[in-house]
C-alpha cells in the first residue's frame, strides 16, 4: 500500500508568469555564467550528457536543450520506500507529507536539564522511535548526531540507527562516493538484498550543492544513488545577501540553477532517476549572521519554490515546523505553526525540518510531541471538506427545526470524530480543571507524553540476518 497525502497547492505568491522569468533567467545563469565543478567524475558526467566542459577551468556551462531533456527524463511521480511497504509514501503534485528534522544537529536540549549537549546516538534512538510512533510524520531524518561514535563512520552509525528504529522512508546525507556506497550498502541489507533494494529503494540521499554554483567531489554521492536508482532529495542553500543575493527571485534563480544542474547530472547517470527539487531561499539575519529557520521569507520561499516545482513537473522538498529559539517556548510554536501551515497550503511534497530548533542548531524531544499537535492541525486543515448529501444534512435539519439542538442527534455522533480535530498536548479544559490537573504548561505535557511513548512503543524491528549484516559493514 502506498501512501497518499492530503492535497495542498492553493497558496501562491506569484504569477505562472513570474515563474517563468525565474525559469528562463536560471536557464540564462548555467549558460552564460555556469557552474565551479571540483570532481573528475562529476566533470565526466556533465560531459556525458552533452555540457560545456572546461577541464582547466573546472566550469560547466548548461545549454537549455540539455536542461529540457533532462527534464523529460525524470519521473514526475516518486515513490519514496519504507523498510515496511504499507509506509511507502507518493509524492506527486500538491500532495504534502511531513519528515522530522533534516541533517544531524550540533546540539540536543537534555530532556531533564533542559541544556545544550552533543547528541548521541542513544538521543537518535529516542527521536527516531518518537518519529516512528507519530502518524503525523511521514518521512523520517533526525534532529541528532551520533556524536559518540567514531568520527569517520559517525554517517554510517547513524544511518544504521534509523534503519533500525523506523520502518518509514528515510532520507540522508552521505557526503562522497565512497561513503555513498556503504550508506547504500547498508539499505541494502536491511531491504533484504541488493535485488530488493533495487525494487523498492528504502533510503533516498539528501545531496546539497554548494551555493553559489558550485559543486565539490562530496556531490560525488549524487552518481552512486543514481547509479543505484534511488531518489535524490536535492537541497542546495543559498542564503540571501550572502550567497545569493539579496532579492528572493535572485536567490531562487540560484537555487534553481543549481537543482537543473544536479537534474541534468543525475539523468546523464542514469535516465529516469527520481529527483526531487527543493532548493531553501534561505535568509540570514543581518544583525547576528545566523540562518533564520523561523522568518516568514524563508517560507515565502519555499512556497514559491512550490510553484516552480510545480512549473518543472518534478516533486518537491521544502521546511516547515522548525523554529529559531532555545527552548520549547511560545517562539517555537508560533513559529512551528506558521512555517508548517504556510508551506503546506504551498503545496510542497515533502516538508521537512519538524522540530529542528534554534536556528537548525539543536534538536528537542519535546518539540517533537508539541509539532505532532502542530502538524495534526494543519493536515485537518488540509483534508477535503466533504459536501455531499449526508453531509449536507437537510434530514437532521429538518428533523430539529428552529430552536432546537443537535447534541443529541446520530448525526452528530456519526460525524464528530471525523470533523472535529482532538488535541494530544494543547488543553481544551476549565480552568478548575487545568489547575486541578497541577497547571501543567504544553511543555510540561509534551516531556511526559515523551516518556510515555518511549517506554511502550516499540519500532519494527530488524530481522538479525539484516542487523548481522550491517553490524559486517560498520
């Protein structure tokens, strides 16, 4: 069974026209300026699909014909795999599913203290499961590192760890060829063999260019996942006024040229590689320097990112459900909720970053229960109205004329469930109540909701040949 995700795509900040000039001047920037190529093998493979190549130079220039092949090329539906097929996810135009967190946080805010440490990979066990419990998610990444196991196979450890935890689809880093191949490797073995990862690819790579234009022997990775015909998740991030400039149709013009770029070299692999767009606009503060998770350009952005998207016929990736402040506060859920909200009704496939924290610097158990309520508002949200005859209701309406009530009806009781959303975390209670209860706040609730969960659920576990296997790998 494959997932569908509830339809979003009714917010648009721009005009198709308007997408178009964004379209055409990329097309401009990868002919006329093109892009710095530090890799033999990505060179090899630009030059393969009919690109400009300076070998002295190590720059690309993308003529439109190439681009436009390589677009006809890609699927514009994917399917996104899980170790447990009935979580397999379609991402196709408008339909929108939430991934926790993204690439590994620096930093964890302890569940007791409430302090900034260094994750471990005990902290990815714990999120993991949480992402695994909550129906809210869809995709899994994480906010925490395994930054207690050894350096050089810190990605593979952690990779490992989710592979474990979660039955979902997963998308993660693997910086390089080599490292791209045991991450695959790895897939492999929990899929259940190199024949069945190929069936239905469990693991898809997040593979971020560096802006500006420029791509590094760690995009090297993008070759071995198309090689493997696993999707490719592309994020690059230009940052407004530092990395790109200042003006969002300059910023995604950037982040545009370099998705079709990382298009065009995926397709030259291997025709009909998954790929899925989604460049941030990102934005810095000015006053601090720091890359905003919370500011409203950014999500901006990203529903514009949408539009192109939708534009190009390729599925999407964006970020929602994130947050720049310290701790599970009022901050953090307002600006949770309004990221969440916006780039859904923006129509992004895959919205990713759910509990990040603090500028994407730490991860929170906590904030994960509080944006599964965040999440469970804005997939009510997005789910269809029904108008239909029963639920038109002339009969009950009739049926109890002026002046009287519905309480009582079966109507009522028929609907309630489906119509009405019920809060896990957010109190609906008197005030008496409330108190009585010891006047818990949401942050309160959400850190015994984290417990509760992690001492009961338990995630699918691995068959020991697979763990067996890995274990050879690590």
């Amino acid at each position: 069974m494959t997932i569908r995700g509830p339809k979003g795509g009714i917010l648009k900040l721009i005009s198709e026209h308007h997408v178009r000039m964004i379209y055409r001047n990329a097309l401009r920037v990868l002919k006329e300026v093109g892009i710095s190529v530090k890799s033999k093998s990505l060179l090899d493979a630009f030059a393969k699909a009919g690109c400009k190549v300076s070998i002295k130079d190590q720059r690309v220039t993308i003529a439109r014909k190439v681009v436009q092949e390589a677009l006809e090329m890609a699927p514009k539906s994917v399917v996104m795999s899980g170790r447990d097929s009935e979580q397999d996810v379609l991402l196709e135009d408008g339909l929108v599913y939430f991934v926790l967190g993204g690439t590994p946080n620096a930093h964890f805010i302890d569940l007791d203290t409430g302090n900034f440490r260094r994750p471990t990979l005990n902290d990815m066990k714990a999120v993991t499961t949480l992402a695994d419990y909550f129906d809210t998610i869809s995709v899994v990444m994480t906010t925490a590192g395994g930054f207690d196991a050894p350096e050089e196979t810190q990605h593979l450890h952690e990779l490992a760890t989710l592979l474990e935890y979660t039955s979902k689809p997963i998308i993660y880093p693997a910086p390089g060829a080599d490292m791209a191949r045991k991450a695959l490797r790895i897939a492999a073995a929990a899929a259940g063999g190199e024949e069945e990862m190929k069936k239905r690819p469990i693991l898809s790579l997040y593979a971020e260019p560096t802006s500006p234009l420029s791509f590094s022997e760690a995009n090297d990775n993008m070759i071995e996942f198309a090689k493997a015909g696993a999707p490719i998740v592309c994020g690059p991030s230009p940052i407004s006024g530092a990395t790109a400039p200042m003006t969002m149709a300059g910023n995604a013009t950037v982040g545009l040229a370099e998705n079709l770029a990382s298009l065009v070299l995926a397709q030259s692999v291997r025709p009909g590689t998954p790929f899925v767009y989604g460049p941030h606009v990102g934005v810095m503060d000015m006053k601090t320097a720091r890359f905003c998770y919370g500011a409203p350009e950014l999500h901006m952005g990203w529903v514009l990112q949408a539009q192109i998207a939708h534009y190009l016929g390729l599925p999407s990736f964006g970020q929602g459900g994130c947050n720049d402040a310290k701790c599970p506060d009022a901050q953090a859920g307002a600006e949770a909720a309004m990221s969440a909200l916006l780039v859904a009704l923006g129509g992004i496939n895959l919205i990713h970053n759910v509990a990040t924290t603090a500028m994407g610097d730490a991860g929170c158990l906590e904030m994960i229960v509080i944006c599964d309520e965040i999440l469970g508002y804005v997939l009510r949200i997005l789910r269809e109205i029904e108008i239909k005859e029963e639920t038109l209701a002339f009969d009950v309406i009739k049926k109890v004329g002026p002046g009287g009530n519905f309480l009582s009806e079966g109507h009522t009781f028929n609907f309630f469930k489906k119509e009405l959303y019920e809060t896990k975390v957010f109190d609906r209670t008197a005030h008496e109540t409330w108190a009585n209860r010891g006047k818990k706040d949401a942050g309160e609730v959400a850190r015994e909701r984290v417990k509760e969960i992690l001492k009961r659920h338990q995630p699918k576990p691995l068959d020991e040949k697979a763990k067996s296997k890995i274990s050879e790998i690590l």
